[in-house]
C-alpha cells in the first residue's frame, strides 16, 4: 500500500481481460534532500513496499523502483483498470502522456482503497496478498472540473441500479463523497514482483511478434553461450544460492537432496497456500489440474541443455523418478498423467538448469519448439555422449529479446561480411 500512497508513484497496465490484469508500477525516487527544509521531502520519509528497497545513493543518483501486481480480477475491474492498457507497440519506460497519467491517476486512486494482506511470500521477489475493500480515504483530490474514471463508474453502476447521481451527493467534480458501497466492486487476489527486473517486465508486456532461430553449434558458442555467461555471472539468479545455502525458508521445496530440490513453481499460482494448508490437503486438489513443479539442481556449472553431456544420464533418471513420486504421494497425480520436460531456452533467462513437471493437459510453455521430454534427452545422451554440443537447435524466441538481438546482429554482421568479399564491378546491381 506504502508504493500507492507515495506522490511519486505512477501506473500502467501491461496486460488485462476478464480474469487476470497486470499493473505495472512506478516510483520515481527524487534526490535525497538532507536540508530539512519546509516544502522539501526527503527519500527516508517514503516507504516502500515489501521486498522493495530504496535504491538511493548518498550522491542523489537514484533509479526508479518497478513493481508488478499481477490481479485475479472480476469482468467489473476492467473498468478502473484497463483505460489506456499497452499496446505491442508500446514500451515500459516510455514517457507519460496526459492520457497516461489520467489513467495512472484511477489505477491508483481505485488500488489505494483496497487493503493488502500477506498470505504467501516465495522467500525471492515474489509474495501473494488478499485485496479486499478498505474503509481508508482514497489519496488525492481531482481538481475542480475534472470527472474521472472512478467517479464515472460509480454513476453508471447507481443508473443501472435505478439510482442518481446525486444520491450520495458527492462533490461535483472531485472523488470526495464517493463512498465505500459505490467504488468497491469485491476483493481479489495480488501477486507482487517486487523489484521486478527488465525481464519479468518485458514478459508481462502485450505479446510482440517471434521468430524461429536455428541455432548451429556456432551460433551458440559465437552468441548464446556468451549471453548465458552474461546473465550467470549476475545476480540475477542469486534467489535459487539463497534456497541452497539455506538463507531463505521458502515454503515452497517439496523435496531435496545433495544434488536438487523440487519446488512449486509461481506459475502454479492456484496451489493452496503451503503456509495455511496441510500438506495431506494437497493430495487430490483441484488445483492439481494446474500443476507446475520445477526441479532445480543445486550444482553450478550447467545452465541448459546444452551442457549436458552422458555422465548426466543417471542424475536425469533421479530428476525424473523423484519428482513423479513425489508428485503422486502430495498430490495423487498419476506419472502417466505428468509430462517432464527441458524448456530450452529457459523461461525468465533461468540459467540454472532446471526441468518441469505438468499436467499433459497443459499447453503453457511447453510446444515443440520449446519443451524436450526427458525421457528423448536421455535417449540422446545414450546414443551420444556429446550430442547436444553438436546437434542445430530451433526455438522461438520474442523478437524484443536481448537474446535475438544478438542473434540478429551476428547475422547482420555475417551478410556483411559476405557483400565485403563479393567482387562486384560498376553496373553490376
């Protein structure tokens, strides 16, 4: 809530329909004031939401903090939340028109009267609250004249209930006098990313076109593998050394050992609560139709499919059998019903190597351009010890992808290269 009351803050929806809506949000940080003076704010007079954290320096160079709310909405939300949602053409970080920030002003405004209260955190970025409607003033006033969407809305909903506008008596003009009963249309539920990177912001986006890559042997080592040591020399991955080395309690692992655990993966977002639910709840839950589970090796060393070679065989096999069953002792999900597979490349940059459990009944990230089965890998490996160093690899990747920028380039850079040893005399072309 402490995000939606700062004046700084701003709003945009990446993406909304009937059910689900993402908000992206914004918090420009102003330089740290240390004057005191009247009329002047300071930076550590603001909160931030959870998992948030200031990122002021002490010579006032500051970036905006970014966050996701990512709601399971009513048809009825669509209203306050999807005015001005993004388009594919859009980008992020662009500038705030007025449009825009009348948008911004409603999101906002509609948010800040809904209480948040924590009933899942991942242990990373990630944590789940309840919204339901809060008795807390809306923050803001409009100036006189203005009518905005909120207050629009409350006199359509009061003209099909038969009722005037002037019923309440709210101000002309402003939102005070809109009361509890006429904004609030029912809670919902709110999964935060919080700070939430680039990358988990260009995937909430509205879905640009893709493009098939054939990537040779070549291809990757000129290109992909530079790009994976890029990301792994990072921190971006610095949540799954938090799990192995024990810094974080997350509710999540299912299972563990030397080598990997098994945890529920966020995109499992119906499973029940781990902190609230017991365990012998879970079995045979109809949440299980959803089931997403991440198997994740605890070894640095191998980030994707292409650096397993055949003394991986048996750490597979492992992989495999633990996870079904574990999966049919939680849940009671048979293994002829769960598909194990290797998304390459990873989902979200997830260069740790990992599998996935689902349902075969679940499409979402797992086509053929972008899922092998397990079982096939293993096949390979016995046949050929090095057969993913040499084997052409084609996958579908965003075409506002870093990775296919770099691809792009490179090939770009390779027809040129090309037209520089042709001899082409005058009249040619």
């Amino acid at each position: 809530y402490s995000i939606l009351t700062s004046p700084n803050c701003r709003a945009r929806t990446l993406s909304i329909s009937d059910h689900h809506a993402t908000i992206l949000l914004i918090r420009s940080t102003p330089k740290r004031q240390r004057s005191g003076r009247p009329g002047h704010s300071t930076t550590d007079d603001v909160e931030l939401p959870g998992g948030v954290e200031d990122s002021s320096n002490d010579d006032g160079n500051n970036g905006p903090q970014r966050a996701l709310l990512k709601l399971r909405v009513a048809p009825f939300h669509k209203g306050p939340l999807g005015r001005k949602p993004m388009t594919a053409g859009d980008y992020a970080d662009q500038p705030f028109t007025n449009e825009d920030m009348e948008a911004s002003f409603d999101i906002v405004w509609f948010l800040s009267r809904y209480r948040f209260s924590l009933i899942a955190n991942s242990g990373s970025e990630y944590s789940y609250y309840d919204a339901v409607p809060s008795e807390a003033p809306a923050i803001g006033q409009r100036a006189a004249g203005e009518v905005g969407l909120a207050q629009s809305l409350n006199m359509a909903l009061h003209g099909l209930a038969g009722e005037t506008s002037t019923a309440r008596d709210a101000t002309p003009g402003t939102n005070a006098g809109i009361g509890l009963g006429e904004l609030m249309l029912g809670g919902f539920k709110v999964e935060l990313v919080a700070p939430a990177s680039d990358q988990q912001i260009r995937l909430e986006m509205p879905k640009p076109s893709s493009s098939l890559v054939k990537e040779t042997p070549e291809l990757y080592n000129t290109v992909t593998k530079p790009y994976i040591e890029s990301i792994v020399s990072g921190d971006g991955l610095d949540w799954i050394e938090d799990i192995v080395q024990g810094k974080t309690n997350s509710n999540g692992v299912l299972f563990e050992n030397e080598e990997y655990f098994l945890h529920i993966d966020t995109m499992w977002k119906s499973h029940p609560d781990p902190r609230m639910t017991p365990t012998e709840d879970w079995f045979e839950h109809p949440s299980t139709s959803d089931l997403h589970i991440v198997g994740m090796l605890k070894l640095s060393g191998i980030a994707s499919l292409r650096d397993l070679r055949g003394e991986h065989v048996s750490l597979l096999r492992s992989m495999v059998a633990d996870g079904l069953r574990i999966i049919h002792q939680l849940y009671g999900v048979d293994s002829d019903q769960v598909r194990v597979y290797i998304p390459y490349p990873p989902h979200y940059s997830m260069y740790r190597f990992h599998i996935y459990y689902t349902r075969i009944s679940h499409t979402e990230g797992c086509l053929v351009e972008s899922a092998h089965l397990v079982d096939d890998v293993i096949q390979n490996l016995e046949m050929d010890s090095d057969f993913y160093t040499k084997r052409t690899i084609q996958y579908k990747v965003r075409v506002t992808d870093e990775l296919y920028k770099r691809v792009w380039l490179n090939e770009v850079s390779s027809d040129a290269f090309a037209l520089s040893d042709l001899d082409i005399a005058d009249g040619d072309y």
